[in-house]
C-alpha cells in the first residue's frame, strides 16, 4: 500500500525529518538477489526449474499489484494485501534502530514506502530472518496518529528509527528519525527470505524522497546477471556516485507523478518495429526493480514473440518449466546475441537488449524468451529486472529522467 496527501500532511505535523549529511560523493550498497549462491537465503536444494517457476508467480502476482496501485487517484488508499506486491527482485541488507537489528528487504522502484513486518504480529508471513521488535530499539517512537489510515492500513502502524546502511567503502551510514511502516498484520502467500521493502519510488515516504537532502535526489543501481558464473554481487548507489553519464549513455524522461512511467513507442526487431499505444501524458510503461520478467500487453507480446520465431532458427522446445510459450535448445546465448537485437525505442532514447537481457536459462541446455503477455491483466508494460541486466539504470528525480548505459556490472 501506499499513503498519500491528506495522510502525509498529518504525518508532517507530527513528525520533522533529520538526516544525517552523508559525504558529498555518495556512498554505494550491495544487492543480492534472493536466489544467487551469495544470498544468505540461497537454498542449494531448490532446482534450477524451481527458482524460475516461482520467479515468474510472483512476477505474474505483480502485475496484478502494479496494475491496482496505478488504477487508483493519488488521494486514495489503496486495500491491497501487504506481500502482493514483494516479487522476486534484489535485497539490500540494512539496520533499524539501536541497538541496530540486521532486515533483508527488496528494493521496489514500484512501491512509495519503507515497511517490514514487526514483532508481535497476528497474522505473520512466513519470514525465515529475524523480525524486528519496535520495543526492543531505544530510538524507535511510535507517530502519535489516531486517524484510522495510520492504524488500520493493512496492519501498519508508522513510527520513526535510526535506519543504517553498510556502504561498500566499509563505514556504516546513519539516518536518523526515517519513517517505517511496521507490519503487525500480515496476510499474503510470500514466503521466506525478506523481510520487508524498501520503496524507490517518488512518493513523500518512499526512502529516495527521504534521503532526498542527502543524496540529491538520485540514485542508479546495476545489476549483475542472475546466472553470472561471476561470484560478485549488484550495487546500488546514492547521491553523486549515482550519476550515469558517458559514451553510451541514453535518458527517457519520467511522465507520472507515482511511479517511473515512462512512454515505451515501440520495440524493433530488424526491419521489424512492434508499436506500443501511448494515449496520454501518463506513459505506458513502468521500469520496475521488483518484477523479474518483462509483462507486456497481450497483443504487443503476441506481435513481438511472432518476429522472434520467425528470425530465430534454433530447435524450439517445450519449456520445462512450463512457465514460457518460447523456448529454444541451446547452450550459449552468444548465437542468438549475433542474429537477435531488440530495441526498446523509449521516447528521445534507445535501448539495445542482447539475448542475455531477452532469453531466460531454464536448464543449461534450454533457454526461453524472458518476455511475458500480461494477459487480461495488464494494459502496461513492466521493464523487469532482467531486462535491467548489464546496464547503469539511474533516475534522477530533480531533472525527471531515467537513464541507462551498457555497463558490465560483475565489474562496475
């Protein structure tokens, strides 16, 4: 869920945000994805097959939170359950109050605030890591809201803590009086690794927004190939050392005021070019940190996919997982990197996606298309995070634009 306007207002009355200044450069954080072998919830039982089902449920599961969320005017609360909207992206490991207490929590370009679950809870997710206790931390306070938005909306009950950060150059990072929502009520089928989110996105509670004096407003993440035999992690970064600049560097600007829409006009395939509705000033798309797959319309997939199988000569094969339409048998993407380019013409921009950002592994002998039909579901595009793969994705909230620059992230 996400709270807006009248609620922030109070919120504000009552609450004054203090952050403590950061160094003028920025300050990087490590990402893991839950099911790499660096993650600490890695479970080295789960067959590959299995990861890639459960992935692609929770990415279907997304869809369906994105397309409510979005459906809703910017003044309204929205009753959706707590975990809907988790997905299957990249955790950040992070501290809450004092003494700090460790949270794993996923990064959500598509969601406005910071919430986790808390001690005691009635109903709980199954979370395998510890859960907070808001009496444990000497520096946690309670907002004195008796408005039932503050109480009642889906089990959260808002407070401020120290939240603190474990930057890469080894010195932990302090925030003092951030705004968290703490889940005493939860109900959701997630399982499992996280504890929480933490939100990216625009709004006056999302973490960007409330660092926003420290970091000026900007941040870039880039993403490690999910099956790189590299043994290194993603990286998130802050402030100054966000900035995505140079030879190869493509900006789109961001259309909506919740959310990162952005217009998508078309893909190209060759001479073949797929093109997407764009109605309004709202965009069509949304690039999103916490859906794995690309969702696209059902009849911009359907188009797409028919160009691909016409351009792509390799043996298809029935997906095992049985989760994708296209599936092809190979041991290499290279072959398909040479004879299949997709272009995401963004409006002013162009992103070139190679076959690592477009083909999903499902076993080492079969690979399938990593682009999904929304179905009935969506009308929007949803740029996952695979096809974020090996590129410096920064958004720049003061100037309104996204950016992206092919980059080898095991190395970055």
């Amino acid at each position: 869920m996400r709270f807006y306007s009248s609620f922030v207002l109070l919120l504000f009355c009552f609450c004054r945000l203090s952050l403590t200044k950061t160094q003028n450069h920025g300050f990087n954080v490590e990402l893991i994805h839950p099911i790499s072998s660096r993650s600490p919830f890695y479970n080295p039982k789960e067959t590959q097959i299995q990861r890639i089902s459960s992935i692609l449920n929770y990415s279907i599961n997304r869809v369906r939170y994105l397309n409510h969320v979005f459906s809703f005017s910017p003044n309204k609360i929205q009753d959706v359950p707590l975990s809907s909207f988790m997905g299957a992206g990249y955790v950040m490991s992070y501290s809450i109050g004092t003494p700090p207490f460790q949270l794993y929590s996923l990064i959500d370009t598509g969601n406005d605030n910071i919430w986790f679950q808390c001690k005691p809870c009635k109903p709980c997710l199954n979370q395998t890591s510890p859960m907070f206790h808001p009496s444990k931390s000497s520096t946690y306070k309670t907002i004195p809201c008796t408005s039932p938005i503050c109480k009642n909306a889906d089990g959260h009950y808002l407070g401020v803590d120290t939240l603190t950060l474990n930057s890469n150059n080894g010195t932990p990072i302090s925030f003092k009086n951030i705004v968290i929502g703490c889940g005493h009520r939860n109900q959701g089928p997630l399982e499992g690794y996280v504890s929480g989110n933490i939100g990216l996105a625009r709004g006056p509670l999302s973490f960007i927004s409330q660092l926003n004096s420290s970091i000026g407003g900007k941040f870039s993440y880039c993403l490690v190939p999910l099956f790189s035999k590299e043994n290194v992690s993603s990286k998130l970064h802050f402030g100054d050392k966000s900035t995505v600049s140079g030879l190869g560097t493509v900006s789109t600007p961001i259309k909506e005021e919740n959310g990162y829409f952005v217009s998508l006009e078309a893909f190209s395939v060759g001479d073949h070019i797929i093109k997407l509705e764009n109605s309004d000033n709202r965009g069509n798309s949304i690039i999103d940190s916490g859906t794995t797959m690309t969702i696209l319309p059902k009849d911009v997939y359907s188009r797409l996919e028919s160009v691909v199988l016409d351009m792509v000569k390799l043996k298809r094969v029935k997906d095992p997982s049985q989760q994708f339409n296209l599936c092809y048998q190979t041991t290499s993407t290279t072959l398909l990197t040479k004879v299949l380019i997709i272009t995401a013409h963004f409006s002013g921009s162009e992103v070139h996606l190679n076959a690592l950002n477009t083909f999903y592994p499902i076993t080492d002998e079969v690979i399938c298309f990593a682009f999904v039909s929304g179905g009935n579901f969506s009308s929007l595009a949803i740029f996952g995070n695979v096809v974020q793969q090996n590129f410096l994705v920064g958004f720049d909230l003061n100037k309104k634009t996204i950016s992206f620059k092919p980059t080898d992230c095991t190395k970055h």
